[in-house]
C-alpha cells in the first residue's frame, strides 16, 4: 500500500559533537543497531520497497551500512561465525531499494521531503525521522497506516507533550474525531508554550499523499531561512484532510543526548542478553 519512505538525515549532528565529526549521527548505535536502522526497519515491517534518504556528500558510512558486505560475510563463515551473518546482511534488506539524494543546504525539513518528489511521483508516501524513535507493540507507521486504510489522506503522528517542551514541536488544533483520528484544523511550528493552540505534537512519522509536494513548492523560507514541513501541512489542510493519529507506544527523541541514553537504557533491559546486568549495574549506580 505505501511502499515508499523518505528518511531525512542530512543533518549536521551538532547536538553529538564530537561523536558526529566522523560518523554521522544516525549511525550511532543504540546498544548495537545504528539509530537508522531502527526507522528502516519500521518502514519495512509495513511493506515499503523503496527507501530514499536525502542525505548528505559526508555520509558515505550510510550507504555502506545498507548494502551486502559480502567480504566481511566470508570472514565471519571461515572463523566459524555464521551465526552473525543474518545481522551483517539482513535477509530483508535484500529485497528493498535504498537511494540516496544529497541535500547540499541546510534548507530545513520541508526542502529534505521536497528532493524526494521526483521518485516518489503519485503516490502516497510515508516520512520517517529516525531521530525518533518508537517502541510498541504496533509500530508507530502501523498505526498510521491504519488510520489511512480508512481515510485515505495524510496521516500525522502526534502525542501529547508537557507545556515546558511543546516550544520543540509542531502543534496541531485538534477539530472533530473522524474514525479513530483527529481531523487537523491547523497546525503551527514550534510555538511558545502560551500560544500552543494544544497540547497535541507532531511525532516523527508521517503518511503524505503526493499532493504534499505542490504545498512544499509553494512554502516560503521561514524567519530561520528554513523551509518547513510543518507550514506545507497547514497549507494541505486547505486542500485536503489531514489526520492526526495519537501515536499509543513509547517514544524516545534521540535527537538529544538526554533521549539517546534514555532509549539506550529502555532498550538495554529489553535485551535478553544484558538486561539483567544491566538492571544490576543501575541499581548499583543509584
Ligand atoms: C521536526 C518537525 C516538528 C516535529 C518534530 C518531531 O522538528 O519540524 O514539527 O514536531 O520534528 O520530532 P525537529 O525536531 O527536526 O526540529
């Protein structure tokens, strides 16, 4: 059904320095998968083919990542290590194509999604930001998806977050219920907390019908020279109905430090293989 996803990670990384100057921050790991992977996984469990990130000339180590390492592959069979294989080159990954389009400004999350148009053409799309990352039971693009079997328009996910950090979010006017969604009636980028029209944010997944991209032609460079996925949006609205889907799972912004050990901590006493010492080691700290 949507088998095209855009993942934008032509980011600096500013946030990681030092540990961005070499590799990207993407490719961090959480435990011991890069942050990346985690969101192509999730565009994949729902049936997308195509992956396209807009990306940047420095990040090579991104592209190696996705593609079979067939010589790293021997070396593992010859020292008797194939149980790894399968964590090396991903059965799954074979399958999908990944391209690769250089953003070469920093002209902001509106101009990433807009570079995708060309291989997306007509049809609806799915937009992942892998610094976001979700864990539950239906992934957070499943439940997306769900919500556009039955309505058939762009689809956002949102949650509700606290008036200290709405300022770094998009923030929806929520209108009426439609099916399990909430019709969008405006939608407006990282407001100040008194002029929030809810708490309601815009979470990093997003289902997009192609009309997104006339919008996303058509927005102006904001006050901070960037062009915004968010104004688009608002502009689709006057179009076409926009849904909003309140995402029910966990979530960790590894876009900062503080999310990042978060969701490195949440993941490590998932782990089977180190949870306990891990849960052992905390205890011991506090
Ligand atoms: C972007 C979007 C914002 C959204 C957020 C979710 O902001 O512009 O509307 O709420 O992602 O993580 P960024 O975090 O890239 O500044």
């Amino acid at each position: 059904m949507i088998k095209k996803a855009v993942l934008p990670v032509a980011g600096l990384g500013t946030r990681f320095l030092p540990a961005s100057k070499a590799t990207p921050k993407e490719m961090l790991p959480i435990i011991d998968k890069p942050l990346l992977q985690y969101a192509v996984e999730e565009a994949i469990e729902i049936g997308v083919e195509e992956i396209i990130f807009i990306t940047s000339n420095e990040k090579h180590s991104i592209e190696k990542h996705f593609q079979e390492n067939i010589d790293m592959a021997n070396r593992l069979i010859k020292s008797g290590k194939k149980d790894y294989l399968e964590k090396l080159n991903p059965k799954v990954f074979s399958d999908i194509k990944f391209h690769y389009i250089n953003q070469n400004n920093q002209n902001g999350l509106g101009d990433a999604v807009l570079h995708a148009k060309e291989i997306v053409g007509d049809d609806s799309f799915a937009v992942l930001l892998p610094d976001d990352l979700f864990i539950s039971n239906i992934s957070c693009l499943s439940q997306l998806i769900d919500t556009y079997k039955k309505t058939n328009s762009s689809v956002i996910a949102v949650n509700k977050i606290d008036k200290e950090n709405i300022h770094k979010y998009g923030v929806i006017n929520p209108g009426i219920k439609e099916h399990d969604a909430i019709l969008i009636e405006d939608i407006i980028e990282k407001p100040k907390a008194d002029e929030a029209p809810s708490d309601i944010a815009v979470c990093g997944r997003y289902i997009f019908t192609s009309l997104i991209f006339d919008h996303l032609e058509a927005t102006n460079f904001d006050k901070s020279g960037e062009i915004q996925l968010t104004d688009a949006i608002k502009s689709l609205i006057n179009n076409q109905k926009v849904h909003a889907r309140l995402y029910d799972g966990e979530k960790f912004d590894c876009g900062s430090k503080k999310g990042f050990v978060h969701a490195t901590i949440a993941l490590a006493l998932r782990d089977n293989s180190i949870s306990k010492d891990i849960s052992k080691i905390i205890k011991e700290i506090i």
